[in-house]
C-alpha cells in the first residue's frame, strides 16, 4: 500500500510538470481566486475596525436646562450608569462647557468677543453617554425623552449621530455583500479551469489509464494521480499568493493607515500570517481537490 501511494503522488507530481501550461493556467487562476477571497477578508477586518473606532467617538450628548440643579443631572447619571446597556456617562458642567469653547476656538478672536458680549453662559450643563452598541443609543434617547427626567432634558443629540453610524453599518454591509458575489464568482471560475485542466490531463493519459485497466489496476490507483495533481494546483496557489500578497499590503497599509487613522493592517497580516496561510492553503487544495474529484466522476469512467 505505501509503495502505491507513492507511485500515486509521484505520477501526479510528473503529470503537473508534463502538463506545464495547462498547470500555470490552472494556478494562474486559483492565485487570482485565492488573492480575490484573502483581500475580501482583509477588507472585512479593515471595515469593522473602522466601524468600531467610529462607534468608539460617537456618543450622546442629554442637554439640561439652565435651571436644572447639579444634583438632578447627577442622580440622572447615576441612573443611567445602573443600565446594562450604558458603556461610560460624563458630566460636563455649564462652566466646562464654557470653558472648553473657549480653549477650541481660542484663535477666533470675533468669536470670543461675540461671546462676551451675550453676557450671560449660553451653554448647558451635560451628559456625555456611550453605549455598549451602537444600536441602543436609540432605546437610551427614548428612556430619557420621554422618563420621568424629561422635564429636566432641554434636548438629546441622538439623531445625527445615529445617522452617521447607520450610513456606515449600510456601507459595510453592502460591501461584504459585494466582496461575497465576487468571491463566489471566482471561485466558480476556479473550479471550472482546474476541471477543465484535469479533463485534458486525463484526455491525453487515456492511452495509459487504458493499459492500467487491462492490468487490473485499481479505481484508487487511476483516480489517485489526478487528485494528486489538483492538490498540487491548490499549494502552488497559496505559495504563490502569499508571495504577491504580502510585497503588495506592506505597500498599501501606510496609506491605509493614514486613512483610516486606526487600521494598522500589515501588522494585522504579520500576527496572523500562519493562520491567513493555513486558510488559504486550505482554499486551494478544497478547490483544487473538488475540482479533479467533479472531473474525475464526470470523464473518467472507472
């Protein structure tokens, strides 16, 4: 049995460099596949890092009016923190307030002198609240405008926010919707040339599956070589796909990184290299193994 397992993979390792050209096509378009699905991956990564950082900035802000007393607003905070969906509450003072516009737009001199000359503080004291998700800031926005504080709630800023967050969860959606067809499509089309690659490898070996028929041999030991063979595509692939992949996001992660301001994806590929390399080794032999399976069953009739 180990003698033919042997001779199995040796005659799929010959039959991959006899069938050169055919063999660079096959790979040629797994290294396409393979590139297509890990760049779908990455892109996902990048898209909830930024969903995440953005989630992390935005917030709600619960405006109180002028009158409120400090202790109000405090025993709202407490309140509020004793929610299990509420991540962090702030409180900033009217005079905070005041003095934090000042220190942002201390170089408008106009503006400055537009503020002293109101005279009175025109700010609020406030309430700075995070939540655990982005998606219960809206049930939080109701508790408070329409609870039992809601005649000490001037205004809650919940709306605008909550339209930037659901904008950009959309456009991730869709994103990974499209990133799923496309890989789907390549994949397809992978299957397809390697099982076309198979067919016309088993074509011109008929001569010999012929003769091993007469023989006595095996359906294993026919079959055995062209799944070798498909195998071979799927490692081939994979090395060569990380080769390309790995030069080209060293090159690209600097302006990603500016872009985003907090998508660090090269470092990200350098942590997870041997498990991005085990999947895409993974990818490409299931590819290349189903595919000389289908062409084996369908134009083989052993």
């Amino acid at each position: 049995m180990l003698l033919n397992f042997q001779r199995i993979i040796k005659s799929g390792a010959v039959s991959f460099w006899r069938n050169v050209w055919l063999s660079t096509a096959a790979v040629a378009i797994m290294v396409l596949n393979l590139f297509v699905i890990s760049s779908f991956l990455l892109g996902n990564v990048v898209a909830d890092s930024l969903l995440s950082s953005l989630e992390n900035k935005i917030d709600i802000s619960v405006y109180f009016k002028q009158d409120t007393e400090e202790k109000d607003i405090l025993s709202v905070k407490s309140e509020l923190m004793s929610l299990g969906e509420i991540k962090d509450v702030n409180y900033v003072s009217a005079e905070e307030a005041l003095s934090q516009f000042k220190e942002r737009h201390k170089g408008n001199s106009i503006l400055l002198q537009s503020l002293e000359e109101v005279g009175d503080n025109p700010f609020e004291a406030a309430l700075s609240v995070k939540t655990r998700q982005a998606s219960q800031y809206e049930a939080v926005s109701l508790f408070l405008e329409n609870g039992k504080y809601k005649n000490l709630i001037d205004g809650v800023d919940f709306r605008q926010n909550q339209a930037m967050i659901d904008k950009l969860t959309y456009i991730v959606g869709a994103s990974r919707k499209v990133g799923g067809v496309v890989s789907l499509t390549f994949i397809f089309i992978a299957v397809l040339v390697t099982f076309n690659t198979i067919r016309l490898a088993i074509f011109s070996a008929k001569e010999e599956i012929s003769v091993m028929r007469l023989v006595g041999a095996s359906n294993w030991f026919i079959q055995g070589p062209f799944m070798v063979e498909g195998i071979l595509y799927g490692l081939v692939a994979s090395l060569v796909t990380m080769l390309i992949f790995a030069p080209v996001l060293s090159n690209i992660a600097p302006y990603l990184y500016n872009f985003t301001q907090s998508v660090d994806i090269w470092q990200y590929f350098k942590d997870n290299f041997w498990a991005l390399a085990a999947l895409q080794t993974a990818i490409g032999v299931s590819l290349g193994t189903l595919s000389s399976f289908i062409a084996i069953r369908r134009y083989l009739k052993v």
